[in-house]
C-alpha cells in the first residue's frame, strides 16, 4: 500500500526539502502552500528530482480558519489515509499583524493553523496507523516568557523584541501540542522538533534578511535547509521514535534545563481546550 504524506510551508525551505526527501522515499506527497507561486515551482522542482514521484499541491493560509477547514476537506476527499503528517509552515513577525480571525497572525500561523488541520485530519492519520506527526518547533520555546492561557492568541503591540516572545510562545505552544496530542491519541506517534538555525527565509520582514541568510549558511553558524530537514524526515519514517517527545538538533541543548512549562501536565491540558475553543472545533 503507497505511503501518504503532507508537509505544510512547502513551497521553500526545510518544508520544500522535506518533501523532496519523502518523495525520494516512495511517498505520494501533498504539499501545502500559502503562495502558490512558490507552491508550483517547489512541486515542479520535487518531480525533478525524485522522478516519477506523486506530488500535489494545496494552497492555504494556515493564518486563517477558514483556508485550514477548506484544505483539510481537500485533503479528506484526496487521501482516504495520512501515513505522515510535518507540521512545518511558521512564521516570524517583527511586528504585531492581526489574522483574519482577529488573533495575533504568528500565533494563529504558528500554532492555531497546526492544531486545527492536525484535528481535522486526525481520522485519516488513525486509518495508517501506526502513523506520525511531527511539529517543526525550535529552541526558541525558551524566550516565551510570561504567558496567559486565556490570552494566548489575543493581538497586541510589539516589534522586533517583543516579537522574539510571541514567536518563542508559538514555538513552546507546537510542544505542548504535541505532548498533549501523544497522551490522546493511540496509534499515532506525535513527535516535535527543533532542526537548528536553517536559513529558511523566515524572517522575511526584514530587507536583505533572505540573502544574509543564504550567505551564513555558507559557514558552520546557519544550516542549509537540507540539513535542517534530516532530523524532521528521521521522525517522520523511523518508527523507533517515543511518542511526545521533543528533540533537539542544537549542540549541547540536551545539558540545559527542561522548561517547566513542558512538564505540565495541567497547562497542556488547558492549552489545547484553550486553543479548541479559539478555532471552533
């Protein structure tokens, strides 16, 4: 049976290479796009370099509910089952943007995009089981700071220091999901991961932040998408990985503390019927 997997924020960086990686692998792959310039040019790419291999396209702005319920109804009727399922679309706002929704857009990208699709395809993942999900989260989740459950995705004003907060918070949000995610749900392993600084062109608010990026990725400071989307891929085709975990691909992280935050059973919990209740699921 031909093995089913969809990356989100495929359209360029470590989304893009891992879906090349899958599709190397023998998966039929549908990507999920914000642009769909990017979105057909990374397709087209793809089956350059893995020929023969089924990849699709599907556009959506995981900012906004109604494109999450739109492309996961897409999904729904294409794919009868979801073997993988990567979680990578994310963004870094240096300044306050509000979504569609009316919630703080790095947080509704970040995290209420992720979790929305991820419910709403729960059915099919089950049908593969054992299947994976794997959250791109990152070492950032140390900087969320102070947060209220009750205001995760409440807009505000912030730049560029602030932002570094908001992002940190989506990014311990991913974690907490994934962990809470694990104890719910049988026959899916749900792993999150930190894949290193990759210059992916997230920090695209910034003039000449994409190039800066391409130009450090030249030196051992910055990874290359390709080496960024090694460990994702690992998670997302090794069955020997342990549900609910978050591994990190930073030098030395396993000798700092673990965030209290993540030992927390309690917050988990209300964070995801938190986030439950802010999507309308």
């Amino acid at each position: 049976m031909e093995k089913i997997a969809i990356v989100t924020g495929a359209g360029s960086g470590i989304g893009r290479e891992i879906a090349r990686e899958l599709a190397r692998r023998g998966f039929r792959v549908g990507v999920v796009c914000r642009n769909p310039v990017r979105g057909r040019a990374a397709v087209a790419e793809i089956r350059r370099s893995a020929p023969g291999a089924e990849v699709e396209m599907f556009e959506a702005d995981l900012s906004v509910l109604a494109d999450v319920r739109e492309v996961a109804g897409r999904l729904r009727d294409r794919y009868g089952w979801i073997d993988v399922l990567v979680n990578n679309a994310g963004v870094h706002n240096l300044r306050a943007k509000v979504s569609a929704d009316g919630y703080d857009r790095m947080i509704a990208t970040n995290h209420l995009g992720p979790f929305l699709l991820t419910n709403l395809l729960l059915e099919r993942l089950e049908e593969a089981a054992p299947s994976r999900v794997v959250m791109i989260a990152s070492e950032m989740h140390r900087r969320a700071g102070r947060w209220d459950v009750a205001r995760l995705a409440e807009p505000g004003a912030y730049g560029p220091l602030g932002s570094v907060r908001v992002y940190g918070r989506s990014k311990l949000l991913n974690i907490l999901f994934a962990q809470e995610l694990a104890e719910r749900v049988k026959g899916v392993a749900v792993n999150a991961v930190c894949p290193g600084w990759v210059a992916t062109g997230l920090v695209r608010d910034v003039p000449g932040a994409e190039r800066a990026e391409r130009l450090m990725a030249r030196t051992p400071l910055v990874r290359t998408p390709a080496q960024g989307a090694r460990v994702p891929v690992r998670l997302a085709v090794e069955e020997r990985f342990e549900s609910g975990r978050f591994h990190s691909t930073i030098p030395g992280a396993r000798l700092l503390p673990v965030v209290a935050a993540r030992r927390d059973a309690g917050l988990r919990a209300a964070v995801w019927e938190r986030s439950a209740a802010l999507v309308r699921l």
